[in-house]
C-alpha cells in the first residue's frame, strides 16, 4: 500500500490562495468597500422614501 502524504499546503501556495481569494473578496474594510457600502445603503434609504 501506498504512504498516504499528510495534508499541508506549502507557505508559497498559502500566499497565491490568500491572493486570489482577495481577488473574488475584496477586504470588507478598505476605503472603497466601505464607501461601495454605504452607498448602496444611502440609494436603499432614497428608494424606501419614494
């Protein structure tokens, strides 16, 4: 039988996931996401008010 190789993920690959993951998510916190967030609640806001 065939020795099994332990599940691990090399720091390089490590990185390259975190980069692409960064890619589809941007950070929830940067400028641009917060700015994106509220205003998309401030045209909700105009919307419910119409």
């Amino acid at each position: 039988m065939a020795k099994r190789v332990p599940d691990t993920i090399t720091d390089r690959r490590w990185a390259a996931l975190g980069r692409r993951a960064e890619k589809v998510a941007p950070p929830l916190f940067s400028d641009e996401a917060v700015r994106r967030r509220l205003a998309a609640s401030a045209q909700k806001r105009k919307a419910d008010q119409s």
